[in-house]
C-alpha cells in the first residue's frame, strides 16, 4: 500500500536576539588609563527531536441558507470531534480556532440571470499532540470524519523542553564568549578579570518563533495512510558580553 507522506520543510531554529547590536562573530577591546573592557559576542546552539506538534484543521459546509449550512457544519464538526477523543485525545488538545458563517455571491454562468448566493460556514480546530508519532493517524481520522481541509502542521518543542534548550544554548553561548575574550586579551597582553554586562534578547510561545517550528504538507494519494518525517528542532542563543581586563603584570602583583 502506498502511503503519503508529509515532509518537514527544513530544520526549525529558535533565535534569541542579542540585546544590542553587532553580529556573533564580532569583538572590541579598549583600554584607558582607568579602564580596560574586552566586548564579545558568544552564540551557542542546542537541538533536539520535537516533541510536540500542532495540526490546523477545518470543517467546512454550503448551504443555500445560513441556517442549514450551521447545521450542517455542527454535525461534521461533532462527528469529527467524536472521532478524536475515540483515538484517545482529551479536549483541551482539540480547540477552536475560528467560527465564522458567510454569504458567497457566486458570478452567474451566463448573462442576465441573478448571482446565485450561497453560504459557506467554517469551523477551524487546533489539535495539539505530545506523540508526534500519532499525526498522520489524526490528520486520517480528521478527514475520514468531516475535516474538509488540512491548513497546517507543526513539529515543534513543548514548553518545558524549550526552556530547558534554551538554558543549554546559552550556557554554550557564555561559554563560547568567555573563550573569545580571553583569545583577544591573551594577544593584547591582557587578562580577563571579570564580567562587566551581558546582554541577551529572550523568545516567546514556540509555535510563533521565527523559524521556531518545522512544517508539513499533506500529499493527497488515493487510499493511503499519512506519514510525517521531521528533522530536529535547533535553538540558538547569542549573548554580548562586556569583560573586564588588567595587563598581565597588574594581576600578577
């Protein structure tokens, strides 16, 4: 049996925006009768497989009257709900997006006759997933049971596990700044004596990270199952760090 698969476009990253300005591979140091700063930019990164993911769904009816098309719509939206939580899914993980009823006013097929007017009522679902193993079963059982269309799919990081990446990038992101710093003040003659400022930028939901999730489009092929390959989710955090620094023969006194 053939089966279909979605395919995720690219590796997703998560960027935490330094602070201030200048690039990751940039770095200064100054020295003055009273004070001597060495500033770098660090940048570390983190991946891991997602651990979540978030399908966009819709169930959508015509009708000739307003009336009938919510009818219609609430009976394959329930049915397709019914569907979810047999598979096992609660209802916090099946939420509403969007509802909305409208009047189309369709162009006549030939001249002098009245535009036809039908209504077209919507009912978009958000369904959120911790198995991301269990998407393509989801997106079969949502269309097999009234869902008319797939608007997107997103293999991302949880909260949790997120936050706890983010930590890791940045501790490799000090890390990485700290090596630089002491490289440039090693060839000026100077030692690293401590830290002045960091400065670091910070990130929001991980579905509306810039790049923060991967996606996935459904193929359609008669009669076949749904598959969904991803690759690793990546964080990356880049921090400006302002050091202090002493000439050698200062510390060593």
């Amino acid at each position: 049996m053939h089966r279909r698969t979605l395919l995720a476009v690219g590796l997703a990253t998560l960027l935490l925006v330094a602070g201030c300005a200048g690039g990751s591979s940039s770095a200064e140091s100054t020295a003055t009768p009273d004070e001597r700063t060495i500033q770098v930019a660090g940048t570390g990164s983190t991946q891991a497989e997602p651990n979540q993911a978030v399908v966009d769904v819709a169930v959508v009816a015509t009708a000739d009257d307003a009336a009938t098309a919510r009818q219609r719509l609430a009976a394959n939206a329930s049915q397709m709900r019914s569907a979810l939580t047999d598979l096992g899914l609660d209802d916090d993980q099946i939420t509403t997006m969007r509802y909305d009823i409208n009047r189309d006013r369709r162009r006549p097929r030939e001249e002098g006759t009245e535009p036809r007017v039908q209504y077209r009522a919507s009912h978009a679902f958000e369904i959120t997933l911790t198995e991301t193993d269990r998407v393509g079963t989801v997106v079969d059982t949502a269309v097999q049971n009234g869902a008319t269309e797939i608007y997107d799919i997103q293999l991302t990081l949880s909260t949790d596990r997120r936050r706890s990446l983010e930590r890791d990038a940045r501790r490799a992101a000090m890390t990485d700044a700290r090596e630089k710093a002491e490289n440039i003040a090693d060839a000026a003659n100077l030692t690293v004596t401590g830290v002045e400022v960091v400065r670091t930028g910070g990130g929001g939901a991980p579905r509306q990270y810039a790049g923060g999730a991967a996606s996935a489009t459904p193929t359609a092929v008669a009669d076949a199952g749904t598959d969904v390959e991803s690759g690793p989710v990546s964080v990356t955090a880049t921090v400006r760090v302002v050091y202090n620094a002493a000439p050698e023969n200062e510390t060593d006194t």
